[in-house]
C-alpha cells in the first residue's frame, strides 16, 4: 500500500534491492543475499521468460525484508529453515493474489488463476484460503 503497487520486480526498485537474473543450473529459484550492507535478489536466469518469476522474487523480498539479519541462521541451517520458508512463500502468494487484483481490477476467481498466472505453487493454497 505504502508503495502503491504490489509487483514485486516495482516493490524492489521502489525500496532499494536490486534484481538480477543469474546462471545458477537448475537450483536454486532465487537467493537473497547482503553485500557490503546492500541487499541484492539473485534469480535464476530460467525464470526469465516464465510467469513464475513473480512469485520467486516476491518470496525472496519477504527474505530480505524480514529475515535480513537471519544470514548466517540460513548458513548453518538449511535443513532447519521450514518456518521461514512457508512464511515468505505465504507472504509472497498473498502478494499475487494482490498483484493480480491491481492488474485486472478483480480477485482471481481460484487458485488455479493464480498458479497459471504467477506460478503460485500448488501446496501454497490451503494457506492462502484464509
């Protein structure tokens, strides 16, 4: 609301974090990573003509905007990071459901809508039912 928009790639200019598409292979979707105090997205470069790129960046801005601090946490605990993973993964799927409703002027209609469009992950939709 502060920013008037909802599109992840706008929201991320709007506060400072740069994006940038990179060859990672096949993994990982994204990493959000701090550099000399500046925090910087990195997407695979897969996603760039894929829909899904949308809800991988606004997953990781969650990342970088609540869990900043959390870097060496996410070093040492890659097994142990669940919480935080379906948080940002809830946050950024109410952000499509947002985005889509500032593209098209309605709610999708199901969340079908929203994994066709945004590549919102399926597993994601019991808790964006709430």
């Amino acid at each position: 609301e502060e920013h008037k928009t909802y599109n992840p790639f706008l929201l991320a200019e709007k506060i400072g974090i740069e994006v940038m598409f990179v060859a990672f292979g096949k993994t990982p979707k994204g990493e959000t990573v701090r550099f000399k105090q500046e925090t910087l997205i990195l997407l695979n470069e897969s996603l760039i003509d894929k829909n899904e790129r949308y809800f991988v960046l606004a997953h990781e801005l969650y990342h970088a905007i609540e869990h900043n601090n959390l870097s060496a946490y996410y070093t040492t605990q890659r097994n142990g990071k669940g919480t935080l993973e379906r948080e940002a993964s809830t946050f950024a799927g109410h952000l499509m459901i947002n985005q889509y409703k500032e593209e098209y002027g309605y709610l999708p209609e199901t969340f079908q809508v929203l994994r066709d469009v945004y590549g919102v992950p399926e597993n994601l939709e019991l808790y964006l039912a709430n």
